[in-house]
C-alpha cells in the first residue's frame, strides 16, 4: 500500500503496477520493505482498458512500474491509463518506473518521413501527467533530452559487472563492442574490469530490414580469448549470434554474451541455443519465462537496482551514486531472477 521511509515522516510512498510484469513489482515492493497498492484493472470486451486505484494517494509520491515487453501497444496504454487517473487522485508526484522503455530504438530518423517514436513516447508520459521516468540502459542515452522533466537513467552495469567477475577469467579476458555504436559502453568495461583489452565487430546494419545485420569483420585481437560481448537488448538474437560465430571463427577461447534486456522475440531462443556462446546474462527488465531460458543462460534480477533508484528520488538523495553500485542494503538480495 505505501510506506514511510526513516526520516521522511510528511511523505507517503506508493507503488503501483500494471498487468505486464507484476512480478517484479512484488520483488521491488519486498527490497522497498512496501506492499504494491491494489489496483483494480481489467479489459473490456472491445479491448478498452479500466483502471482504478482501491485506496486513496492524494499527496503521495507514486510509483508506476510497467514493463513494456509482450503486448507492449497495450501495456504502454495501461501506464498512461494508470498516470491519469493517478493524476486526477491528487497524487504530489507521479513516476513513470519503466525497466525497458519501449520504441527506445526509435530515437532518430535514418531516412525521411520516418517518425521518432521514442519522442512520441515521452512526449505521451508527459501529456498523461508524468513528472518523472526512470529506465535502465536506454538504447541510446541522449534519450534522457526527449522529455521535459528529470529523467533517472539507471544502468545494470554494476550489477552485470559483478557477476562477470565471478563468472569470467580476467586474466585472458576480452570485451567485446557487438557494433561501432556500442564502443563507449564497451570501453567502460573494459576500464572497470582492469583495462581490459577491448575489440569491437565492424558490421553493416540494414536500415530497410528490421532486425538484420552483417558483420565484415573484427578490429582487436580476439584469438585464444575469452570474449565478453556487451550489448543493450536481444531481440530476435540474429545479430548477436552472427557477432558470436563470427568471433568462433576468429579463434575465440569463448564467448560470453552479456545484456541488460532480453526480449528474445520470435527465433530468438533457437538462434541463440545454436549460437556456440558459452554463457547469455541478462537481466529480468522483461519477463524472461521458464520455456525461454536455456542450461547457459542466467538471469539476474533488476529489482534491487530499481528499489534503490525509486528510494533515492524519494528520499531526494543522489540517484548518481549507483552508476557506482548498489548500497550495502541491497547488495545480500538475491541477485537470481
């Protein structure tokens, strides 16, 4: 329902969540030391959606997580749904909390009379009545200038670099960029990880054909290495797993594939079981179900990132601090989604 965190007696914290993922609310909620508030929600026969919140939250500072994943049309509607009538309840502040936004590949025209539907979408949040968004790894980070209010871009970086530690020789270790794009990511990597030597795939994406690239070859020595490929999001997984084979062929030791969204849309799963990667690490910012994990696969669990983030605006502490890692409290959390 709503919690009262020491030292902030004259706030009310609220969390809600939508229909798409209330899973991870309830994991979030649990790091919060909170319950999610009880929503009333379901679907009319035309498609139409009801909303209604089952107690008041005049005054307080709410929360609206939503995962944008499956049938995202519809679960982008049900936040701003749930934004208005927040609104209209005379909530102080409302937070859009959305652990992958969607049409965040959508940030540019490539050619004309293309949209930039990642505009639209913060443009909509703000007409519902948003103040602010919180998200994790945008697709390109720039975004953050889309919408006319604070924006927390969190980013699992810490959270995956822990893990690979754990998980990886980093004493013949190699990271990875999958595309030029993702070059400063990369070297951030690298650098956390010890200077790390850092290569990246040169490959020539198809802007006609959605989800389709080539790769022509590997700047960086990758021979008898173990290569961690660092990436933002899996969809379909043909890019990546052609990035994979690519560096098999080159004389990778192994190749560990490492993002922060797995959205595995279509032959994803199939492509990436036949992709010869010793290891795929994702992060739980979608629903990851059973049927879609495979024996070398890993999940971890964003929930504790998104608990200190929403405790950090809250509280009007510095969400900067955990670029650096999560707070002590937050760490002992099971990291396994």
């Amino acid at each position: 329902m709503s919690a009262i965190l020491e030292g902030t007696p004259d706030k009310r914290l609220v969390l809600v969540t939508g229909r798409a993922y209330p899973e991870l609310a309830e994991k979030v909620a649990e790091c919060l030391g909170t319950e999610i508030l009880e929503t009333t929600a379901y679907d009319f026969a035309n498609g139409e959606m009801y909303v209604r919140f089952a107690k008041p939250v005049r005054g307080a500072d709410v929360f609206v997580l939503q995962c944008h994943s499956g049938d995202i049309n519809k679960w982008i509607m049900e936040q701003l749904i749930m934004i208005d009538a927040l609104k209209r309840a005379s909530a102080r502040s409302i937070t859009v909390v959305a652990p992958f936004l969607g049409y965040s590949r959508q940030d540019k025209k490539h050619r004309g009379r293309e949209p930039i539907t990642a505009r639209l979408i913060f443009d909509l949040f703000h007409a519902a009545g948003a103040d602010r968004i919180m998200t994790v790894d945008l697709h390109a980070a720039q975004e953050q200038g889309f919408f006319d209010g604070p924006v927390d871009h969190l980013t699992a970086m810490p959270v995956l670099l822990d893990y690979v530690r754990s998980a990886v020789d980093l004493s013949n270790a190699t990271i990875v960029s999958p595309d030029a794009g993702r070059i400063k990511v990369s070297e951030q990597w690298a650098a956390k990880l010890g200077n790390l030597p850092l290569a990246f795939i040169h490959k020539q994406r198809d802007i006609t054909r959605p989800n389709h690239a080539e790769a022509h070859g590997i700047i960086g020595d990758v021979d008898g290495r173990d290569c961690v490929v660092v990436d933002d999001m899996v969809d379909t997984a043909g890019t990546i797993c052609e990035a994979v084979r690519t560096l098999n062929e080159s004389g990778a030791k192994s190749v560990t594939l490492v993002a922060t969204h797995g959205l595995l849309s279509g032959p994803a799963v199939e492509r990436l079981k036949n992709c010869g990667a010793h290891e795929i690490v994702f992060m739980d910012t979608v629903p990851i179900p059973e049927e879609k994990r495979l024996p070398n696969m890993t999940v971890l669990s964003v929930a504790p990132l998104l608990a200190a983030g929403i405790r950090s605006v809250f509280e009007e502490g510095s969400v900067a601090i955990l670029l650096e890692g999560l707070p002590e409290d937050m760490r002992p959390r099971n990291i396994y989604a």
